[in-house]
C-alpha cells in the first residue's frame, strides 16, 4: 500500500465533510507535508516517506496505513479545530449555536478528537504487536 491508499482511507473517513474546496494537487501537497509528523508520532521506524514524489520507502500494511490514515486526519483537522474553539471560547454559548455552520464545526471538533483517539489506539497496538514478535523470535533462538 502506498500513500494514495493512505489518501483513500483518509477521504472515506471523511465523506460527510466538504472538502471539495481543495484541487486533488493541494489535497495531496497539504496531506503530504503532514505525513512526517505522523509518522514520528507513530514511531513506526523503518518506514520513511518522501514528500516530494509523495513515496513511501516501503509497501505498508493494510494496519500501518490505517493508522497512518487516522493520524493524518488527526492532523489535518487540528488547525481547523483549533480556529473554531478559539472561536467558540470568545463568544457565549448561545451565540455560538446561533451561528449556521455551528454543527459542522462541533462534528469537525469530534471527528479530530476520535481519530486522536483512534489514532493512539491503533499506535499502541502495533507497538505491542511488534515488541511480542521481537520477543518470539528472541525466544526461538
């Protein structure tokens, strides 16, 4: 798997979103410069990624690019969600509801917040799995 199934994965977790305000040249350019910082995040360590031909430096797992897919919506969102509880902190309550895209932006608050969520799941899963290999194989010899 590469990263355009990474950008699948993420674009199908976020079908209720509009994001066709972006050409797929700036989806891809504003995607991929964030892939670095999930990859640290994730700690998967022989997996590196080039942003200018947008590669990977080997075939993921159907696992590793899912996690990658929750980190970079993660990602993608916290700018946005970071606006909108600015936002939200300055003005009260009611005036906030009041506001048309008020639940749009709850739901983009959500939607970052279970994909963190998930995200550091998935992290923890897959750290744990690789450390039972590595002392399996230890064991064997």
């Amino acid at each position: 798997m590469g990263f355009e199934n990474v950008l699948e994965m993420m674009l199908s977790m976020l079908n209720d979103y509009d994001i066709t305000g972006y050409t797929e040249e700036d989806l891809y350019l504003e995607v991929g410069i964030r892939v670095n910082i999930v990859l640290a995040k994730a700690m998967i360590e022989d997996l590196l990624f080039d942003s200018e031909f947008l590669e990977f430096s080997r075939d993921l797992t159907l696992y590793e690019a899912n996690i990658l897919a929750h980190g970079l919506i993660m990602q993608w969102l916290y700018p946005k969600v970071h606006n909108t509880e600015v936002l939200e902190a300055q003005l009260t309550n009611k005036e906030f509801t009041a506001f048309s895209n008020a639940n749009r932006i709850n739901a983009m608050i959500q939607l970052q917040r279970n994909a963190q969520e998930e995200f550091y799941y998935l992290v923890n899963n897959y750290d744990f799995y690789n450390q039972k290999l590595a002392w399996q194989e230890e064991s064997d010899n």
